[in-house]
C-alpha cells in the first residue's frame, strides 16, 4: 500500500492494479483509475506512492520497477528498471529483500529508493 496527494486529493494504492482518489476531508473514494501498460495490460501489485511534477510514480511490488502514471489516463508512461541496484544489494546483503521505498525531494529533484531490509539508501536523479 502507498499514499501521496496531488494537492487537491490524496492518492491511495491498495496492493492491487487499481489507485484511489480520496476526498482529504471525508476520506471517501472520488474515482477509482485503473493502471494499465502500453499493451493495455493491468499493473498488478502497486505499492509506494509518489506525485512528481504531475505524475504519479508507483513501486512495482516484489519487482525492481517503479513506473510514471498518468493520472489522467492510467496508462504507464515509463518506467524505471532498477534491477541492478537491486541485484546489488541481494548479492551484497543476502537478508534484503525488494525494492518498496521511494521518496521524492523536490529541491534537488531526485528520488530516494530502498527496500525491505536494505542497509542504504540510493538518491537518484529522474528527468
């Protein structure tokens, strides 16, 4: 699960291929957008949460992926294949498990990332 906000709504992820837009002051569903990739196939397992310049960005859960959303549309935009960072830790650190953190940090415009277990964190850059 994951939760971010669009300065108008808070943006909900429930583990499935499906986010929330909620109503910050009743908490109630406004609409309910599905995910879909450019063969129009659901992302299933949404996780972490993050709304950047008009996006949302969302962790592939138990996968190296982060995909940009429209949310608008639904559809994937891009994607962030971050296996080899993720393969990094796996071997370096055996009782890490996958990728599940991203923050963002506007100032510098770059994305923190770690998972289950990790022992660090990685900054990165997006464009």
């Amino acid at each position: 699960m994951g939760i971010t906000n669009d300065n108008k709504n808070l943006i909900m992820s429930d583990g499935t291929d499906k986010l929330y837009f909620l109503d910050t002051t009743t908490l109630k569903v406004i609409r309910t957008l599905p995910v879909t990739d450019v063969a129009g196939a659901r992302v299933r397992n949404l996780n972490e949460l993050e709304y950047i310049n008009n996006y949302i960005f969302a962790n592939v859960y138990e996968t190296p992926w982060i995909v940009k959303i429209d949310p608008t549309s639904g559809k994937v935009i891009g994607q962030l294949d971050l296996s080899a960072i993720t393969s990094e830790i796996k071997r370096t650190y055996p009782h890490a498990y996958e990728l599940n953190g991203i923050a963002y940090y506007k100032l510098s415009d770059a994305l923190l990332i770690t998972g289950k277990f990790w022992p660090k964190s990685y900054l990165i850059r997006i464009h």
